[in-house]
C-alpha cells in the first residue's frame, strides 16, 4: 500500500496507527517499513497528527512520542532515543572492531615478549579472542607469566651449594699454586727432618735424607747435589748451604727434589759444568787440615767421575794402586782430567816434553812397557 501523503495546511488522511506490541514482548521498537531506504535521504515534513496519535503508542514503549520521536520523521529520534538505527548499529559494529583490533596488538606483542602462554594456548586464546566480546576478551587475556621463584630453604641451599663448589675450585686452585711456588718456611721445616736440633745434616740423617729421594750415598749425583749446596765437608749440610742450594733449585720437598735428579744428571754432561763439579770435587773430599786427597779416595773420586766416560781409567786405577804414591795434590787432580779428554787411548800424541806432572809421565812410561811385555 503506498504511503499516505500528508499536507502541510488542512487536515488531511491521518496515517494509519502502528500495530500495537505483542503483550510481553521487549527489544527494539523497529521503524516504519521503508525507513532503511531513507536514512541519510532527505525526510519529508514532519507529522503533525493529533495528540492522540502521538501520545498512543505500543504498550511499555513509554507513549509514542518517546518511541517514534516527531511522527513520520522519528527515525532519527528513535535511533538517538534507542541507539539502534541503522547508524548507531555501524558504530558500535566498528567501536567492537576497533577494540578487537587493539586486543590483538596487545596480545602479539606480549606474544614477542614471551609473557604469554605457550604456542598451543596462544592459537587457543587467539581463536578465542575472534568470537569474544570486548568485555570477554579482556577477561581471557593471559597475565604476564612470571618465573616460580624458589622458596626459601631451596633458594639458600642453592646459593649455599654453588658458593661451597667456586669456593672449593678456588681453594684447590689456591693451594695447587701454593705447593708449586717455593717456601722457605717449607724448607726449612724439610731441613729439620734430617738435622734434629744441631742446625746440621750429619751422617745418619744424610743416610734417611739419600732414601727418602732413592739416590745411594756413593752416587754421582750427590755430588752434584753438594756442589749446588757448595756444601764444604763430605757427609754434612749446614743450614746455611740447605737454604741456599734448595734456593737455587726452587726445592722445599722431597718429591720436588726427587722430581730435580734427572736435571742435576744433565749437568754432567755439559763440559764447563762437568769441570767445575770436578775441581769442586778435589776440596769437597779432602781434609780441610790437609792440601792433598788422601790416595784412595783419590780413587774412589776418580772413578765417580770418569770411571764410565775415560776408557784409560782402569788401567789408570790400577797404576796408582801399584805406585808408591799416597796423596794427589790438586794440581795433579787438574790435569788427570785434562789428560783424560786430550790424550789418545794409544797415547801416540802424548808429550813427554809437555807440561805433564810427572804422575802421568810415569803411566805413560808403565803403560808402554806393560804393552811391550
């Protein structure tokens, strides 16, 4: 049926009543067929019926002037009355958008930030947050998650059981360093092992000291070990030369020492060091009351010391065995080296004019003759 057209001037048609609400019914008080297509058109002038008309209206729409507004132009009072128009529907549809929109920002950026829940609850409340109200969704977005901290006990023990962990790897790294670094403290606590209370190593704790380190007595390298003590008397260590010797070689203990032998070896083997051992060797072994080495610790000396590296030497032993001589001077001493090292084992380059002592001119004379017979 096609609208009624209303003058502005007399009193024509009057439109007709709107049908009355279904008893009970609530919701939205629609508008008159038709005003979907004129919103935003321009309305024609407003209906001016009779007072009955405007005050009638639907039961609990508060009468009609609060429901359909200013007649046939009351779409718009309605939508501002009800807020459900057409336009006010739009709005609020983008207001939701807009507030989802912001959610999500929200939400993906404490996602990057690693305070939500895992992936799986991440897709989850995701989804949820698509289908949610504004109202829901801030309700199901997730707090920050927050690290379990530790209670009390456990958080001490802990602290407790790495602090005891650095202090024991440092404590083990301390001492290492300290057993390593020589101490005289150490050294001479060592010294009074083998001393007792005469601030000397006599006889009997030279004998403990030699087995403590696994060296004989009549072994080399004890004279080696008194030449870097520049020990003064054979069978003893002062305190004095146990200080300075164990100081020259970094020293204080027995495995240290015992660790040190190969290298007091090695000395002999080098010839500047070699000749100063064997010099050393002449005072070291003779009386200090007397300026020659007794005969037969000449010997004993001589063998030490190149009974495995001059082939001469046993026959050499044996000539001062059979010869009428008692004492070596040092001079003697001195040059049976040198004759050991440039001498021939023939003897075809020695010098009978030379500046030999005459102890060796008589083994070369006995040593030719023995040959001949």
């Amino acid at each position: 049926m096609p609208p009624l057209s209303v003058s502005s001037g007399g009193a024509g048609p009057r439109a007709p009543a709107r049908p009355p609400a279904a008893p009970g019914a609530t919701g939205l008080v629609f508008p008159p067929a038709g005003a979907a297509a004129r919103v935003g058109a321009a309305s024609p002038a407003p209906h001016r019926g009779g007072s009955a008309e405007r005050a009638a209206g639907a039961p609990g729409d508060g009468g009609g002037r609060r429901a359909c507004g200013r007649g046939a132009g009351g779409e718009r009072g309605g939508v501002r009355t009800w807020g459900r128009g057409p336009r006010g529907d739009d709005f609020q549809l983008n207001s939701h958008l807009s507030t989802l929109a912001n959610i999500h920002k929200i939400y993906h950026t404490l996602n990057r930030l690693n305070l939500t829940e895992d992936v799986g609850q991440d897709d989850h409340q995701t989804g949820s947050l698509r289908s949610c109200s504004s109202s829901d969704c801030f309700s199901k977005v997730m707090p920050p998650r927050k690290k379990r901290r530790p209670a009390a006990g456990d958080d001490l023990s802990a602290k407790k059981s790495r602090h005891d962990g650095m202090y024991r790897k440092y404590d083990s790294t301390r001492i290492k360093a300290e057993e390593e670094v020589f101490s005289s403290k150490r050294c001479l606590e060592w010294f009074y092992e083998y001393a007792g209370t005469d601030d000397i190593v006599g006889p009997e704790g030279m004998e403990k000291f030699c087995e403590d380190i696994g060296v004989e007595p009549e072994n080399v390298v004890m004279l080696v070990l008194a030449w870097k003590l520049d020990a003064q008397n054979m069978g003893y260590f002062t305190l004095q030369e146990w200080l300075k010797g164990m100081t020259s070689l970094q020293c204080d203990t027995t495995e240290k020492l015992r660790n040190s032998l190969d290298y007091l070896r090695s000395l002999l083997n080098e010839p500047t060091n070699f000749k100063l051992i064997y010099r050393y060797a002449f005072d070291f072994a003779r009386e200090k009351d007397q300026r020659s080495l007794d005969i037969n610790t000449a010997k004993c000396m001589l063998g030490l010391l190149l009974g495995k590296t001059w082939s001469l030497f046993p026959v050499f032993h044996q000539f001062l065995e059979q010869s009428k001589y008692k004492v070596i001077n040092k001079d003697q001493w001195c040059n049976v080296l040198e004759f050991s090292r440039t001498i021939n084992l023939d003897l075809s380059n020695y010098d009978e004019d030379g500046a030999w002592p005459v102890l060796l001119d008589e083994f070369v004379e006995w040593y030719k003759g023995k040959q001949m017979t």
